[in-house]
C-alpha cells in the first residue's frame, strides 16, 4: 500500500493534507520536508534549523506496542531540537486518542496549554481544535513553541494551499493564538 493511503486510513479527513500537497512538499520544502517510511511505519516531519516538526507519524496496528515509535521519536529526539506535534484532543469514542496521547506523555512531551489552534478544515469546511504538544530538550517555552508553530504554519500547511484546494487557509494569526495566562487544561495531566 502506499505511504499516503497509510496515513489517509489511519488520520481524520479534516487533518490530512491532499496527497498532491504531501508530494509537492516532498519535492519543493526537500530541504526541510521529509518522509521516513518502512513496512510499518510513515513519519512525514519537517525540520529547520531550531525545531522539528511532526506532522504525520503512522505505525501500523500489527506492529504498536513493539517500540517502533519509540524508536521512531528517539532518532528525532537525537537531533537535539525541540520536537512538535498537532493532536486531536481526546474523544472518548475513539479509543486510538487517548493511546496516542499516552504514548507521547510517555515519551516525555508536554501539552502547550498557552497556544490555542482552531483550522478550518478545506475537506469538511468545519473548524478543527487541535493540541500542541512539544518536547523541549534545552528548555524552550511555550512561546518559543508558538512562534514555531506559526513557521510550520505558514511554510507547510500553507504551502501553495490555494493551488492544491482551490482556496487558501486563514492566516497564522487567525488560527493560532497564544495566551500566557490561558487556563486550558493540561490534557496529559490525568493520562
């Protein structure tokens, strides 16, 4: 099966990119859009000079549970950069959410509870919230994480989105907020 239709059965039609994006990414952003993919596993990240990012991470069902993602986290966790990643707050009816953010809890990330992420999704025309998680290995703050994600933003997500989708995303500073004193709650505090 190929690496997209992995990820398009696995991710939720309104967080998956069309697979025209994905492979321009790959072609154009090669310098910092990458795939890492085996039998059992894709991993599309992005990584920059001071941050990586995470936008897919898929390993399948008959292999969870026998470290692939660890290790999968661990060769990007030895780059030494603060690593990021969107995720999908819990829904109890899907028990793969609450799995995934165990899984990322366990691997040492924290939720960024300041940045607030609401995208309007092109397939469902719905808006998305979506988490921030992050793993800071020298430190780095929530708005160190924000101003990132807005880099993310604006050179992945956005990439050419109005050639892919017939319309463009809205802008960083509408999808993207940061609030210090922000009381969302820490959604890997009672995993």
């Amino acid at each position: 099966m190929h690496w997209y239709e992995k990820l398009n059965q696995y991710f939720p039609i309104e967080e998956m990119k069309s697979r025209e994006h994905m492979e321009t990414l790959l072609e154009e952003r090669s310098d910092i859009y990458h795939k890492d993919e085996g039998p059992n596993h894709v991993l599309m990240y992005a990584e920059l000079e001071n941050f990586i990012f995470i936008d897919y991470l898929f390993v399948s069902k008959n292999t969870r549970g026998q470290g692939l993602g660890h290790k999968l986290i661990e060769k990007m966790k030895q780059k030494g950069k603060p690593i990021i990643l969107e995720v999908e707050p819990i829904n109890y009816e899907d028990s793969d959410t609450e799995k995934r953010l165990r899984f990322y809890k366990r691997e040492g990330f924290n939720h960024a509870q300041s940045i607030g992420y609401k995208r309007r999704s092109h397939a469902t025309k719905e808006i998305n919230e979506m988490e921030i998680l992050y793993w800071a290995p020298n430190g780095e703050s929530e708005k160190d994480i924000f101003d990132a994600m807005k880099k993310t933003y604006d050179l992945i997500h956005t990439y050419k989105d109005a050639q892919f989708y017939g319309e463009s995303y809205d802008p960083a500073k509408e999808v993207l907020t940061f609030d210090h004193e922000s009381d969302n709650k820490n959604i890997l505090e009672n995993l």
